[in-house]
C-alpha cells in the first residue's frame, strides 16, 4: 500500500467520504469541507499510523501536501 493510499484511507474514515472524492490534488477545506478539528483527527491518525510528528498543518492544504510531507518525514 502506498503512503497516499493509506492517507486516503484515514481521511475516508474520518471525513466519511468516498475514495475517488480524495485524490492527490483535493483540498481539504474547499473540497472535502474539514474543519480543525477534521483536520486535527486526521493528523492524529497519520502520526499515529506512519510514527511520525507533523509540527504544523500549515501548508498542509491537499492530499498531495500531505503524502509528501509524510513521506519526507519517513526520509529523515
């Protein structure tokens, strides 16, 4: 599984969406309409998934920011 197909999975879950309404360009707020705490729940799982800390969701405003944040992260 990749990293964006299991970041996919986890805003599925929390935002109860379907899989093709999250893609790599998506946007969090306009898109898939999550709010902080959305967007908070879903940092959680991240972190809590791949074991890493995401410092700041500033700058995290698509999926795509997102799976390449982690996978920079993952990197280091």
């Amino acid at each position: 599984m990749t990293t964006f197909e299991q970041i996919q999975e986890i805003i599925v879950d929390q935002l109860d969406k379907e899989e093709s309404e999250v893609q790599l360009d998506t946007n969090f707020r306009d898109e898939l309409e999550a709010d902080s705490l959305d967007l908070f729940q879903i940092i959680n799982d991240i972190e809590d998934e791949f074991d890493i800390k995401i410092e700041s969701e500033e700058g995290l405003n698509t999926v795509k920011d997102l799976v390449e944040y982690v996978e920079k992260q993952q990197e280091a």
